[in-house]
C-alpha cells in the first residue's frame, strides 16, 4: 500500500508526462518547420538566382525582409505575437492562447531567417500557455503555477534533451522552508522533463557537446585561469546588459513594429556581412563550425564572438522573438577559443567552458543552469570541480547587477 505522499506525488504523473511529450512535439515542430524553411531560404532560393549565400548583398536583403515579416506578424495577429522577449525573463506568466499563433510564426520566420536568437523563450511561452489554458479546463482544482512548472520543466528537458537541466533549476526554485521534502515537489516537474527529454531523443539529439582536447588534472593556476577568463566573459556580457534596455528604449521610439524590425533586420545584415553566415542564427550548428575549424585566428574569434554579441543585443531589442541562451553559448565559445588562441598555455577546455558560464550566467542569473551548459557543452568530468570553484567569484561580480533585460516603461 502506498503512502499517502506517494499517492500525492502520483496525482500530477499522467498531466506531468502528457505535459512533457506535448512540449517536445511542439519544440520539435517548430523546429522541424524553421529547417525546412531556413533550407529554401539560405540553399535553394541563392541557387535558383545564382547567388551566393556568402555574399553580402544576400545576407543583408534576407535579415531585412526576415524583420519586415516578423514585424507584420507582430502587427496583425491577435495578440500581436505574444510579450516582447526583451522584457520576460526565461519562465513567465501564461500567454493568452490567442497570441500563441502569431508567436510561433514570428519564432519560425525569425529561426529561418538568420536572426541571432534562439528558440528557448517563445517556446516556454507557447508550452506554459497551452499547458494552463488546457490544464485549467480539464483539471481546475490544479492551479495556474502548478502547470506553468511542469510545462516549463517539459521545455527544459527537451531543449536540452535530459532533465537533469530541470532538476537543477528547480531544486532552487521549489526549495521552502516547510515540511514537503525538495524531491516530493520535484517529482512531477522531473517526470515532465524526463518525458519531454525522451520524446526529443525519439526524432534528434540536441548536439552540444564540442570536440576540444581532453582536460587532465586540475592545477592550482588553472583556477586562477579560469576566474580570469570568467571575469573578462562577465565584462563582455556586462557590456550587452548596459547597450540592451537602452537601444530597446532608443528604436521603439519608432513606435511601428514594421519600422523597428525592419530596421533592426537591416543592421542584423550589416552585422552579419561583417561578421559572415556563421554569426547567424541561434548559434549551436555554427559554434560546432568553430570548434572544428581550424583556419580561424585570434581576430576572427574576436569578431565572430563581438558581432554575435551585437547581433543578440540588436534582436533582443528590436522585438524578435527568441531567447537569449543559445546565442550567449556561442559567445562563450568564440570568446574562450580566442582566448586559448591568444594564450596557448590554458587550454582550450577552461577558456572554453568558463566562457560559457560567464556569458550564460549573465543572461540567465541561474548559477545551476550556466553550470550545466558549461559541462555539457565540453563534457570533461574533471572540469567539473574547477567550474564550481570559478561560480563564486562571478557570483560574486554579479551581485546586485541589472538582469539583461529591457524596461518595461519605454514603450
């Protein structure tokens, strides 16, 4: 016979794993959708004209119209696309289900067309407004913050394709002084990670780990190492935090959503005809690209990590719709082989992975989440402790600093 905190626990099993499948489905969809359309875009259509898809011309003409679309999406669908991705942190209050089609077409558009952003935001927003209107309606005595968990903690798994992502997430966030053991309150959100996190695996795995040379054993100088190159990551990011709410205050003066997006698709071509097609779109196809090449220089990763830097601020913004992680993680790899270039003597894994956890720390504030794209992203288990080690002076850095975020008074 169960326990009665067993039966509690189980209450929530079946929404929690028809939760999660459904957050896979709808992440793989649209994701399935953004490739197809990013292939007519960027290789059939340049090969029908006879153009180049390196070429300048043809970046800068594809990011404008990309914003002139999404702004007509954000101006003419109900809801007007949902809650500019600027002003809402990663987990947000529902979304009114009449938003949530416009919001899925302008994340499609802007995945295909080249726009620095990553596919984390909307479809949190997406999966946690379907998850409460239907949740709602079906179940009412559950409420709103119990569905907005399990669906966000189904997104989590299948963005990254495990739950461990989620596990660390909420262990912070369900954490209370009262009686309820962490793992009772984790139990159901784990089961919808767990679930969203297989169904992602049944069609594609997320491909983030990179092929750097194996870190040996852990020296006294590489911490100091690793905290300078976290430091010099936050500085960076900093820099993003300080431009993002002012540039987003400066362009909406423009008051039209067609008019900021198109001009920011103008200036996310320029970037982009500077910077080149692997400054692109979210960044985790392109950061491999980085790692595998071996033609690149210390100025290029330079460039390649500044132009995705500005390409993100500038998207941000300008009210594309995408999340700001995928494309920090790509900062943080171009920044950290730049750094092992210009300083051979620290290897590749520390630049790399502590990059990362700065960069990603910046944007999300999530200590656990930036550790674990750090790890994930170069999965030596003996980095492990050195990042743990590097966390505390960030953390310390980061106290009290503004979110990297725009205000919500500018509009």
């Amino acid at each position: 016979m169960l326990h009665p905190r067993a039966r509690t626990m189980l209450l929530l099993a079946i929404p929690a794993l028809i939760i999660g499948i459904v957050s896979s489905l709808v992440l793989i969809v649209v994701m399935k959708v953004a490739s197809v359309l990013q292939t007519m875009l960027w290789t059939a259509l340049p090969a029908q004209v006879g153009i180049s898809v390196d070429s300048p011309a043809w970046i800068i003409m594809m990011l404008t119209l990309t914003g002139v679309a999404v702004g007509l999406v954000i101006r003419f669908s109900p809801g007007h696309a949902g809650p500019d991705s600027a002003l809402e942190p990663l987990i947000g209050a529902p979304v009114a289900p009449a938003a949530l089609p416009g919001l899925i077409i302008a994340l499609i558009i802007g995945l295909a067309g080249g726009v620095s952003l990553g596919p984390e935001h909307p479809i949190m927003a997406v999966n946690i407004g379907l998850a409460v209107y239907l949740g709602s309606r079906i179940l009412p005595r559950v409420g709103a913050l119990d569905w907005t968990i399990l669906a966000s903690a189904g997104t989590i798994g299948a963005l990254f394709g495990t739950p461990v992502a989620a596990a660390l997430i909420f262990s912070q966030t369900l954490s209370s002084n009262n009686d309820v053991p962490l793992w009772d309150k984790l139990f159901a959100p784990l089961m919808a990670a767990a679930a969203g996190a297989l169904t992602t695996s049944l069609f594609f795995n997320p491909h983030f780990s990179l092929s750097l040379p194996h870190y040996g054993q852990m020296q006294i100088a590489d911490i100091f190492s690793g905290a300078v190159v976290v430091a010099i990551a936050i500085a960076l990011g900093m820099i993003a935090v300080w431009c993002l709410p002012r540039l987003h205050r400066l362009v909406h003066k423009l008051k039209h959503p067609v008019l900021i997006l198109g001009v920011g698709g103008l200036i996310l071509g320029i970037l982009g005809a500077i910077g080149g097609k692997v400054t692109l779109f979210k960044g985790l196809d392109e950061m491999q690209q980085l790692a595998f090449s071996q033609m690149f220089s210390v100025s290029d990763y330079l460039l390649f990590a500044l132009i995705k830097l500005a390409a993100l601020v500038v998207a941000a913004a300008c009210g594309f719709r995408g999340g700001r992680i995928f494309p920090a993680v790509f900062v943080g790899v171009a920044l950290g082989l730049m750094l092992h270039e210009h300083v051979d003597a620290v290897p590749a894994a520390i630049t790399v992975s502590c990059s990362i956890l700065g960069l990603v720390l910046v944007v999300t504030r999530d200590a656990w989440l930036s550790l674990f794209m750090a790890a994930v992203v170069v999965p030596d288990t003996t980095l492990i402790p050195l990042l743990c080690i590097v966390m505390l002076p960030a953390w310390l850095l980061l106290a009290g600093k503004p979110m990297m975020m725009a205000w919500r008074n500018d509009k």
